[in-house]
C-alpha cells in the first residue's frame, strides 16, 4: 500500500509554506499515484472531504494571486468542478499552482535606468503572456516577444518599446498619447486595441487595429521624438479593420483599407458560458467564435468538464482560464492551438 502524506502538510505546500525538502515529497507523492486509477485509496472519507473544500478554497485564494489576472467563476456544480471523478485533479490544480510560479512563461525584472526604473519582460514560453502597464493598459506578449516600458510614465507621453509581437489594449488618455518604440516603426495610439508586428529579423512590420484609432510612421528620429499626429510627415492614421504594413526592402509604409484577418479574431471580447460542459464540447464552441483552430494533443482532457463564465474573455484569457482552472496547458504553432 503506498504511503500517504498528512492533510497538513498538503496545506502547507499549498500555502507555500514548505520546505525544499517538504515540497519535493508532495510532488513525489503525486507522480506516484500517476499509472494508479484508485487516486484516493489511502484517504478515508473524512479526509477526502476535508482535503477537497481545503484545496478548493485554497485554488479559489491563490489562482487570483498568482499574477493578479481576470478569472471566471468556475462552479462546483455537481462535484465535477475540476475533479474528474477524483480528488486527485483538484491535487493536480495545487500542484500545478506551485510550479506555475516557478514556470518560464514570462520573465519579469526591473531595470535600473539613467533617469527612472525600467520594467522589462521576456516572453520565453509557449504561451501567451498578459502583463498589465501603470496606467492601466493591458498587452499580451506572444512567445518570444519583449517589452520594456517605465514603472512611473511620463507627463508629456507613455512610451513603451517592444519587439516581437504584441497585442495593446490601451486606456484612453488624449493628454498623454501612448507611444511604442519598436524595431521599424512607431505607433501613437489614441486610446484603442490593436496589433504590433515588428520583429529584429524580419524585413516586414504591421500594425492591425480591431477598435479605435491609431497611427503609425516610419521610425525616425524625429517621429521618436514628435508625440503628436503629424500627417504630414508621413504618419499614417488607421481605424479598425484596417492595417499598415513596412517593407523594409523599400523603405515604404502602405496602409490597407480594409484588412480582414481572422487571426485577429482571438482578440475579439465574447460572452460564453459553459454549464456542465466536457472539453470536447467546449473546442468547436472557441473554434467557431474567434475562427481559430484549437485541438487536443492529450485524449484524457476531452472528457474534463467545466463550469464557467466567460462574459467579456478573448481567447488568450480563455485559455489562461482553462490552465488555471484544470491545468489545460497549451503551444501556439503557427496557426494552431495544440492543449495539452
């Protein structure tokens, strides 16, 4: 009969109370019950209770610290909140919690700058990454991408600089434009949502806007340092469903007036709500709202099921809830999103 560990000391590890040693044994513990179908055999009934409403509560508690995100309230229902018959996934959701914080989705460090504080963050995962600005602003980070932005931003402007590809939410400011610097071009957004496509090693850059306006030019010195819509001198003003696209080979910036792209889709806010739903439900429901192809590398999360409120998600905080939710992780290659 394998031996099992205290309730008290999977609180512990919970509230990340352990030590090195301590949360070595959990995870030990759990990798040993992995080919086992009994997953809560050693666990009385008293146990079983008390250890569920424990790391229920304790999920409920931590899934918001973790990184201080959006969630969607997830429902026991009929005890299938994320239990799949067993109290062995809710222990998964703990687990995972632990190594959640010590995963390289995203590396986040500041940086100490001539003038004031930089934060820089390095998306090396395979996922998507949300980070939150100081004003409020929201970006998500696809893999390999950075951004680099002040701790405390500028009277005059929020200037923020990236690289790889980025997706901004921007709240609305017209006194202090929000400006990013990348590798080609500069945009000055007006309050808005769009995408930035910029990478060092590629002769291409885009900006796509879903909702509001901005603009973008050629990065010079002088659209570096001009905060302010100069058509003129060559910005160009953009309005949703449009893109502009910069060919490095001619040095051009062409705007495209109507620009209908379904991976643009994912960024769209949906309201969806799943009662009861097995996974293998849930894919074509995501699949057909933001025109994306989601599939299922690991046959065991078809039959997870869920209880959720999605009102006002995109798809990357969607996924983000299914990872936290019921450890669904996930890889973006290409134009596929492979759970797992």
């Amino acid at each position: 009969m394998k031996e099992h560990l205290s309730i008290e000391l999977l609180e512990r590890y919970i509230n990340g109370e352990c030590t090195d040693d301590q949360a070595t044994l959990v995870k030990q513990w759990y990798q040993s019950f992995e080919q086992d179908a009994d997953y809560t055999s050693a666990l009385n009934a008293s146990q079983q209770k008390a250890l569920e409403e424990k790391i229920y509560n304790s999920i409920l508690k931590n899934i918001d610290v973790v990184n201080n995100q959006e969630i969607p309230v997830i429902h026991k229902g009929n005890a299938t909140w994320l239990w799949v018959g067993a109290v062995a996934a809710m222990l998964l959701i703990a687990l995972m919690i632990g190594l959640y914080r010590q995963a390289n989705r995203g590396h986040k460090e500041e940086i100490a700058g001539d003038q004031q504080n930089m934060v820089a963050i390095t998306n090396n995962s395979h996922r998507i990454y949300k980070s939150k600005l100081p004003d409020g602003s929201t970006v998500w980070l696809n893999p390999n991408s950075q951004l680099k932005y002040p701790k405390v931003f500028a009277a005059s402007s929020r200037m923020v600089f990236m690289s790889g590809e980025c997706f901004f939410e921007v709240t609305k400011n017209p006194d202090c434009p929000f400006i990013i610097n990348s590798h080609s071009i500069i945009t000055k957004v007006w309050g808005t949502s769009f995408r930035v496509r910029d990478h060092e090693q590629s002769n291409e850059a885009d900006v796509a806007v879903v909702t509001g306006k901005v603009s973008v030019s050629i990065k010079t010195k002088q659209s570096i340092s001009n905060t302010r819509l100069n058509i003129e001198n060559g910005d160009v003003m953009l309005y949703p469903h449009q893109k502009a696209i910069y060919s490095a080979h001619d040095h051009t910036l062409k705007p495209i007036i109507k620009s209908d792209e379904s991976t643009l889709k994912i960024w769209n806010h949906e309201d969806l709500l799943f009662d009861n739903k097995l996974v293998r439900d849930i894919i074509p429901a995501l699949n057909a709202r933001y025109k994306t192809h989601i599939v299922v590398a690991n046959e065991k999360l078809n039959h997870y099921m869920l209880n959720a409120d999605f009102t006002g998600f995109n798809l990357p905080d969607v996924l983000e809830a299914l990872n936290k939710s019921l450890s669904i992780d996930y890889e973006i290659k290409n134009n596929t999103i492979e759970l797992k």
